[in-house]
C-alpha cells in the first residue's frame, strides 16, 4: 500500500493557528501518515508584496511544527532554481520517494480557485488528490464549478465518499474542516499596528516576531495602503 502524504504549500509570512488546525484537521480526516509543510522560496502568485526573507519564514515554520509527531518541514522549493511552482514541486517529491506515496496537495478555497493561474495547472490534478480547506468568505459549492469548467467536465460527485471523482484525473476532496478567519495578512497588519497576535499564532512565533522586530509598518506600508487585509 503506498503511504498517504499530505503536502501543505504556502508563504507562511507567517504560519498561524488556520494553517495548523486545518492541517491537523486533515490529518485525522484523510488518515495521513505524514504532512509536509513547504514554504515557498519565490511565490510567482504574490507579486508587489514584500515577502520577509526565506530564512525567517523557515525558522517560524520550524518552530511551529517540530514537536507534532506527523508534520515534516521541507525546503524543497528553496532548492530549485527560479520560480517555486508546484506541479514541479509535486513531480520532485513522487521522484524522491520512488512513486511509492500517494500525495494530498491541500489548499485553501481561496487559492484553490485561482488554481487556473497557476503554471500547468492541469498536471496537479494527476499528481495529487486535492484537498480543498474551506475558509471564511469563499463559498464551497463554487468547487464544482471550478472543477467542471476550469479542469474537466466530466468531474462527478461520489456521494458516498464526499468527493469529486474523474476517470482520469485524482479524486478532489472539499474537506471540513474548521472554519477560521486568520490569515498571514491579518497578523502582518495587526504587528504593524502594534496590536496583540496572541491565539493566532503559537507563543514561540509570536515570541520571534517580536525578538526579530518583524512586519514594521515601514515594511507593510504598500499592502495597507492597497487595502490588502482581510479582516
Ligand atoms: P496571506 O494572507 O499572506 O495570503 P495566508 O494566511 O493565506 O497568507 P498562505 O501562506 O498564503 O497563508 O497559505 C498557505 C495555504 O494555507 C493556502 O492554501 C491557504 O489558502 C491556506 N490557508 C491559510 N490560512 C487558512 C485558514 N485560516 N483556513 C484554511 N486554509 C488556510
Ligand atoms: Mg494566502
């Protein structure tokens, strides 16, 4: 039986309490043996925001994960060359284990329906299940939607098994996990503000944040000028 990998992309600028209990969410839910956590080296989808260096996302990230018994932390995408795509992040990973995993890309709604402007696009569909996280302000029935006129029309859905289902492509769980209205921006715009992050991320990321004097108001101006925040 291949082993279930569960793989988690994302900036991580930086990681908070969502991306942890919708990850420990899905664990449980899709029985993973492992998740990986990969924060992106170059993210091609953020472009005109300052993204803080590798290296403190990395550390926050390590922080954050070390002590659970089934998140794993890889800088596989700071390995490769340009742009950090993940379809050839996928490919890499199923080269790495010999094509003996099954892997569950996950992603929240919001990124999951931009999914369409990322680089060969199609090819994720065949290399991982795709797991979509709900998150507050994007609606879930818009899944099917997406599926049937971005991806393949021939998408159905298993009802018994809640999931989207094709003949060709990997099945396309829409998870339920908890619905939690933090996000990286918030938090950035909160510190910038000199305002408390306590409950959304854990205490030794808050602890770094505040050692490492990051996400200064100098350094976000730009994103709370454009109105870029969430909440
Ligand atoms: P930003 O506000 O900078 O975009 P973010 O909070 O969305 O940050 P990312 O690093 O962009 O965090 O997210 C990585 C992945 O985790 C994405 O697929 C995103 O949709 C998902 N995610 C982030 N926060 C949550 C949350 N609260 N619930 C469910 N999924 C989430
Ligand atoms: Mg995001």
């Amino acid at each position: 039986m291949p082993q279930r990998i569960g793989v988690m992309g994302g900036t991580f600028d930086p990681i908070h309490l969502g991306h942890l209990r919708t990850a420990e969410e899905a664990v449980e839910f899709l029985d993973l043996e492992a998740l990986y956590f990969i924060p992106s080296a170059s993210p091609p989808h953020k472009p005109g925001r300052k993204i803080l260096p590798f290296e403190h996302r990395w550390r926050m990230l390590e922080l954050a994960v070390k002590d659970h018994p089934k998140f794993c932390y890889s800088d596989i995408e700071h390995d490769l060359p340009g742009k950090s795509y993940t379809v050839v992040t996928l490919q890499k990973l199923h080269e790495m284990w010999r094509h003996s995993v099954e892997l569950y890309f996950l992603v929240g709604l919001d990124a999951f329906l931009e999914l369409d402007s990322w680089w060969h696009y199609r090819e994720l569909f065949e290399l991982a299940h795709i797991c979509v996280l709900r998150r507050p302000e994007y609606r879930e029935e818009d899944v099917a939607g997406f599926l049937r006129t971005k991806v393949s029309s021939t998408y159905y859905w298993d009802d018994n098994e809640r999931l989207y289902r094709h003949s060709s492509y990997l099945p396309v769980h829409p998870l339920r996990n908890s619905h939690l209205g933090i996000s990286s921006t918030r938090i950035r715009r909160l510190v910038s503000e000199g305002r408390s992050i306590r409950y959304l991320v854990l205490p030794e990321v808050m602890r770094y944040i505040a050692t490492k004097q990051l996400y200064s108001v100098e350094e976000l101006e730009p994103e709370i000028k454009k109105g870029n925040c969430l909440l």
